[in-house]
C-alpha cells in the first residue's frame, strides 16, 4: 500500500517570531539614535530639535510597530479570539494616540521654529495616514466591538477590513521611509555610525512591513 503523501505548508509562527525580535532591534536603534546621537527629547525645550526628536519617536516606535503588534494579535496571542480581539483593539488605539502626539510633536517643533508646515511629499503622507487610521479604527470599533454590527455584515466587512489595515500599515512605513532619508539628507549623514543608525532603521521597517503581512496571510499552525 502506498504511503499517504503529505503537503506542508508554512506557519506564521517563525514569521511571528521574527517580526517581535525586529520591534526589539528597531527599538533599540531609534533609542540610540535619538539619545545618544541627538540629545533626547522633550515637549519643551529651548533646543528645538528635542522637540523634533519626540516625532521619529513616537512615530516608529508608538505607532508603527506598536499598529504592527495590533495587526499579528489573532496570531501572537494566546488563548481565546475575545483576549485576541482585546489586545488587538488597545494596541490599535495606543498606536493611533502615539500617532496624534507624534504629529502634535512636529507641528509644534515647526511652529517654534519658523518653518512652513505641510510642504513635503513625507507631511503629505503622513496626515493621510493618520487620517485613515482613525477611519479604519472607528469603523473596526463600532463594526466588531460596540455596538457591533451583524454577524452577516461583519462576515461581509472583514475581507476589506484587514485589506484597508494592511494597505494602511504599509503606508506608514512607505512615509516613515521617506521621513528617515528626509532626516539623513537633511542632517548631512553619511558614512558615520548614526547614518547606518538611520539606514539599518529604514532597512529593518521594511522587514517588519513584511513580517507583519506574512504573520496575516498564513495559517497560525503547521498543516501536514
């Protein structure tokens, strides 16, 4: 009798994996940048640049990869889909604050220091993305949580729920890019330690971007 033959398929969960160690690493290199190399941050300061500095922060930090922790919670998360949906909507909505304050941060900075606002692709970029997100987590909010809507209509809302929330995150890594090779052009970095700072910043986003969407498309466990 003839051996049963076997399809394996890959599981989210190295992926998954991956993906946590990069929140560490990107972490860890936004830190050192912004302490060690341009002096920390601050709400208010006569050293405008702290102020500045708050924006990257919150920014990649907040809302970046804590919106890509809310994005793999069904797959990282144990136990129940109700703790799953739990955390998935508290890390959305402390990425959509960290967000706020992010823009809050570079409007203020500009404002005390003379400079236009919303005059680069980055500014244009980054107010869209904002602006989506809050759309994207209201009508999560009311559609699967409170009130929440139908079981047919969520059925029917889900495909393009998790459609619009990945084009999304890509999006704000695409305007987080463009904000990193703004700040380099605009400090002069260049083959010194914070420029490969910066550019391995850029560099592992992009690995985050895709972890993040693989830990969405594949199955939470090994199938054989």
């Amino acid at each position: 009798m003839a051996p049963k033959s076997r399809s394996y398929q890959i599981s989210a969960t190295p992926v998954t994996v991956l993906a946590h160690l990069l929140v560490i690493a990107i972490t860890t290199l936004v830190l050192v940048w912004l302490l060690h190399f341009r002096e920390g941050f601050a709400f208010k300061s006569i050293n405008k640049e702290k102020i500045f500095n708050l924006h990257p922060f919150f920014m990649i930090i907040g809302f970046i990869l804590v919106g890509g922790e809310a994005i793999m919670a069904y797959k990282s998360v144990p136990g129940r889909r109700k703790a799953q949906k739990l955390e998935h909507i508290i890390f959305h909505l402390i990425a959509l604050l960290a967000g706020i304050l992010g823009i809050y941060a570079v409007f203020k900075y500009k404002h005390e220091a003379g400079l236009s606002d919303m005059v680069t692709l980055h500014s244009w970029l980054g107010i869209i993305t904002i602006s989506l997100y809050g759309l994207q987590y209201l009508l999560g909010f009311f559609t699967y949580f409170f009130p929440g809507a139908e079981m047919s209509t969520r059925g029917n809302f889900l495909p393009w729920h998790v459609f619009v929330g990945i084009l999304i995150f890509v999006l704000a890594i695409c305007t987080a890019e463009t904000g990193l090779l703004r700040r380099f052009l605009f400090l002069g970095l260049g083959k010194n330690q914070e420029g490969l700072i910066v550019n391995f910043t850029g560099l592992l986003l992009v690995l985050f971007a895709v972890s993040v969407t693989l830990t969405i498309l594949l199955p939470r466990g090994f199938r054989n």
